[in-house]
C-alpha cells in the first residue's frame, strides 16, 4: 500500500454522491469515478480481498483522493464525464473519438434544393438527416437517391454556371435543373420523396408511388409510370435490405465484449427504421473492466458531448449500473425521453444479438494480429486530419516502354489489407505516347464513372503515384463527376527516389511534407504505392508482349483471316509485305487495287 492513509480519509467521508478523484505522489491524476454513496464506493477500493490485479496496481499508486460532492446523482456522472474528457486519466476508459458524425443536408433556400455531406454546425437553412456512421455511409445513400430521385448534389457554384446538361444528366443522375430541362413542379415533387425516404416514411413513398404509377398509366404515360415503377422497385429493394420490422423512430445498438485485456464495442445506428450501418471503437483498459463496467463508461462520453445526437431509445447487451441515472442525463441533453434497455425481444433483440457477435468477431480479430494495421489507420488518420478512420483507399499507377502499351493500375485497400477482388486495369488509348498526365485523367474517369453508377462504393482516400500535374488531374475528374468526399494524396518520389524519402502532396490544401522513414503512416503509404506499382507493370508487361506477337496485318481494316493468309503466302512473311508497293500487292489473288492501296497506306503510316 502507499503512504495514503484510506483509513481515516474514508472514515471522515460523506455518504452523498459525488466523484472522486485519484493522485499519485507526484500529483498526476490516475483515475476519476462517480458515486452513489462516495463513503461506499471509495471504501471498496481498500478492501482486504475480492480486487483484481489490475486494481490493486492502480490503489498501490494512489497518494491523494479528492472528492466533489454533487447534489444529485446526475450531476455527478455529469461532472465525472467533464474531469474525464478533459483531464484523460490513464486509468479510466477513454473514448478518443470526439469528431462529429456526418449527416445528409437539404437546403431549403434554393429554387432547385440541392443534397449533400455535411459534418459540423448546422448553420444553414435547411434539413439535416442522419447522423451516419461514417462518410462512407453518407455516398452510400446519395448515390442511392441519386440513382432513384435524380436531386442535384452539384455545388452552387458548378450549378450556377452551367449553359448545358453536366455528365450526370447524359448518365441520368440528374434532370438537369441547371439548364431547366426540368420542371420547378416535377423537380419539389422528387425533392419531397427525398426527404419521405430520409425521413424513414418509405411505405408512405412507396404508396404514393404506387399511386403515381397507376395515374400515369391511365392517362397513357407509360414513359412516366415506368419511371414511377423503377423507383418503386428500387425502393422495394432497398427497405428489404436495410428495414428493421417492428422498429419505428431512431434507435442506437450497442454492444460490449471484453476480452484479452482489451474491449471492444460495437454501434449499430438505426434512423427511421432503416439500418444506416455500424462503427467499431477498441476503448483501451488499464483496469479489468466487465462489459457491463465498460458500457457505463463508454455511453456517457459517447453521449453527453453534445457532438452526436441522442436517439430516443438506445439497446445494450447489458445495462450499466446506474443506468437510471445515465437515462435522466441523456434526457436532459436530449430535451425528451430516452430509453436505456437490455432485456428486447424479436427484430430487437436479433440486432442486439448480431451487434454482440459482431463484437466479439472485431475482438478476436483485433487481438489475433491486426493491430499493427490498425496503428497504421490510425497513423494515417492523425496526419491527413481525418474525422474517422479511413474504410477504403485507392492508388493509381501509370506503366508503359516509352509511350508504348501504356496501361494504369487501380489498387485497393481497406482495413483488413489488399481487396485484390477490386484491382483494376485499364489500357489507355487515344493519347500522345509518353502523356502521364493523360493517361492518369482516363484512367481515374473511366473508374469514377464506373464507381458513380455503382460498381463498388467511394473511396476515403485516394492515393496518386506522381506529383502536382498528377493530383491536378485527379481534382479535376472528381471535380468534373461530383464527386465530394475524397481526400487526394499525391505520392511523389524524392530527389534520391529511395523508400523513405517521399514526398506527399494534399490535393486539398497544396501542401506537401516528408515523413520519418519510421513513421507507420509512410509505412502504409508505401505498401499500398508499391502494389499499384507492381499490379501497373504486371499488366503493361503483358499487354507489350502480346502487342509485339501480333502481326502488322492484323490491324488492317477489311483484312481478315483468308486474306492475311494469302499475302503471307505470296509474300512469304509481314516484313514482305510491309516492303512490297502497290503494283505487288494487286498480284494477290483476291487483293483490288482499292484494297492494296489501303494496306499499302496502313502499313507506311505506321512506319512513319
């Protein structure tokens, strides 16, 4: 035991709530916690037996116990989540996620409303909708009312300034408002299904739909009841996917599992009946810490911050203890009734149980070796100043021999490595040999656009392998697509074009800077450069040797296989015939003198 006296310090000690606060000898604090009774709970601390290993460490430090008598027990879990955020004491569980969630935002001061991310204050006029798990979550959805409701997501300024339809009319994701190829009345009537969908009113949509497409079809516009159809379909299909049965309103699921010396807890956000998707925290424990113990610690920092938006009802797989308490609190900071319960049952308690083993699952995964790429993450995280860990990151390369068989590279990581699954290649054509700038702005439109109509989800970061002309490209194509969202990294090689001595270029602001050679962000960086690299070289190898096996002949129009024979025949070989002039080549059976100048001319053309 240390010099602390508990003793006497517990004998004098009220029995009103309160939260105290523990110092080691050099006035460093170690733990904060809350009481009921603080006589009670500070004693147990100083018992002769029942504590854990991890306990006893932290009580054979203590040298001081400062108390703070609260008059209700709310404010002491108040004020016990205030000294915990501010003060971080290595002892207690801490949440270090204090970014704001992101939410889909309406305007409402537009003629023709427009949808989009939004994170931070909610300043503007308009509807705010979510909050959503992750950025990616957000793409996700707008790329859905995209396809289905057509709303522009465009920025004021892009919309402003148009004189004609953008691609995303000519790929019918927008009716062109810009331009008004749309009615203010049609475009107000796809912005109020909009905001019934994001709403969670989706059975009331899809009625009306159905109304819709029946009037249309009476009224003999079978090109509108088509519409009203598909977005019926997509609807349909959608709420089968994502619905929760018997669930109305918003409700948060969140479940605990401890093990290994670390927890885990994991967060399923559902709004207006529909799952929007989850997020995975790995709290650290210096104490050993019971689900239970852990939930009664995570929910008030995850709650009471005033970043994130209280749900009326939040489902645990245990209840912590004082959670008549922590209900009034998120009450209070919510302005309504809140629900803390454990004990549900049908689609309830299948999504609290799938949140459990969903728990679980992140736990053993995390403890069996992941950690190290998660502390790359999370490297990665802190020095791009993201709001989130990233979920998805892709690299482009570009690979040719001296403008020849050029071909771009398209790699993909997320947080479990490589999703080799989602490579992609893409041989460039219709550009001067040797151009990196244009081949990387094909390369990256012909991928967005494919992204854009749904062949995989966005990504957070987007890795290029080259320096500003390169990120210039890359800003202008996601610019050109609208495509919000994307941090743009260049990766430029050094003077000395060693690994390590990189240099890394933020689309965004412009800036560049070199890393440690043991930072694990450049770690990651590099892993994911050298396999675009790798994948790019692979592919133009490739394409180069089975362009220089090709016959010269193959490439003539009008030329097919019995002709091609018939002039290797009388030729003897294709350098034969590239030599021969015309007056030879019409020697050849079945060869005009139309079609020997035209070989003629397509052979001399590629010499020249």
């Amino acid at each position: 035991m240390s010099e602390f006296d508990h003793k006497s310090f517990i004998k004098a000690l009220t029995t009103r709530p309160g939260v105290y606060q523990m110092y080691d000898a050099e006035h460093k604090l170690l733990y904060v916690g809350k009481a009921r009774n603080l006589k009670n709970r500070v004693g147990s601390y100083f018992r002769a037996s029942g504590l854990t290993e991890k306990t006893m460490a932290l009580v054979a430090r203590i040298h001081e116990i400062q108390v703070t008598v609260t008059s209700t027990e709310v404010d002491a879990l108040l004020l016990e989540h205030n000294l915990i955020k501010t003060q971080q004491p290595p002892y207690n569980i801490l949440l270090r996620d204090d970014k704001s969630y992101p939410y889909i935002f309406l305007s409402s001061e537009d003629k023709y409303p427009r949808i989009s991310l939004h994170r931070g204050a909610k300043r503007r006029k308009g509807q705010y909708f979510g909050p959503y798990p992750s950025a990616g979550a957000v793409r996700d959805s707008l790329h859905f009312l995209q396809k289905v409701f057509k709303v522009r997501q465009c920025e004021d300024s892009f919309f402003s300034n148009r004189s004609r339809p953008c691609l995303q009319h000519q790929i019918d994701r927008c009716t062109a408002p810009c331009v008004e190829l749309v009615t203010a009345q049609e475009y107000a009537q796809q912005v109020e299904n909009t905001t019934l969908f994001l709403s969670g009113k989706s059975q009331e949509l899809m009625v009306r739909l159905a109304d819709d497409m029946e009037r249309a079809a009476a009224q003999l516009a079978y090109e509108k009841a088509a519409v009203f159809r598909d977005q019926l379909a997509q609807l349909q299909q959608v709420q089968a996917s994502q619905g929760i049965e018997g669930v109305k309103g918003d409700l948060d699921i969140i479940a605990a599992a401890v093990g290994g010396g670390r927890a885990c807890v994991q967060v399923i956000f559902v709004r207006g009946a529909r799952a929007l998707g989850s997020k995975t925290y790995y709290p650290p424990l210096r104490l050993q810490e019971s689900p239970q113990e852990v939930l009664g610690a995570f929910i008030p920092q995850y709650y009471l911050d005033g970043v994130r938006a209280v749900p009326a009802e939040i489902l645990t797989n245990e209840l912590p203890q004082d959670s008549a308490t922590l209900a009034q609190a998120l009450a209070a900071q919510s302005g309504r009734q809140v629900k803390l319960r454990s004990k549900v049952r049908d689609a309830r308690a299948r999504w609290l149980q799938l949140a459990l083993q969903t728990a679980e699952t992140n736990l053993a995964s995390h403890l069996s070796g992941r950690q190290s790429v998660l502390e790359r993450l999370q490297a990665l995280q802190e020095l791009l100043g993201l709001p989130e860990l990233p979920e998805r990151m892709e690299c482009f390369d570009i690979s040719h021999s001296s403008g020849e068989a050029t071909v771009a590279s398209c790699v993909v990581f997320d947080q479990n490595g490589p999703r080799k699954s989602d490579y992609r290649r893409f041989n460039i054509e219709g550009i001067t040999g040797g151009d990196d700038y244009a081949a990387m702005h094909q390369a990256l439109e012909r991928r967005y656009k494919r992204l854009k109509s749904g062949e995989a989800p966005m990504p957070d970061i987007l890795f290029i392998d080259g320096g500003r002309g390169q990120v210039s490209q890359a800003k202008s194509v996601l610019e050109d697509l609208q495509v919000a969202g994307v941090e743009v990294i260049g990766v430029a090689k050094g003077v000395t074009r060693k690994a390590g001595f990189e240099t890394l270029l933020n689309g965004t602001t412009g800036r560049e800077c070199q890393l440690g050679a043991d930072n694990p962000a450049l770690h990651l960086i590099q892993q994911i450069r050298d396999e675009a690299h790798r994948f790019a070289i692979t592919g133009h190898r490739a394409r180069r040797d089975k362009s220089r096996q090709r016959s010269l002949l193959e490439d003539i129009a009008g030329v097919g296989a019995k002709r091609r024979r018939d002039l290797l025949r009388h030729f003897g070989s294709a350098q034969a015939v590239e030599n021969a002039n015309i007056e030879e080549l019409k020697k050849v059976s079945g060869i005009s003198a139309t079609m020997a100048q035209q070989i003629y001319d397509h052979l001399h053309n590629i010499v020249d």
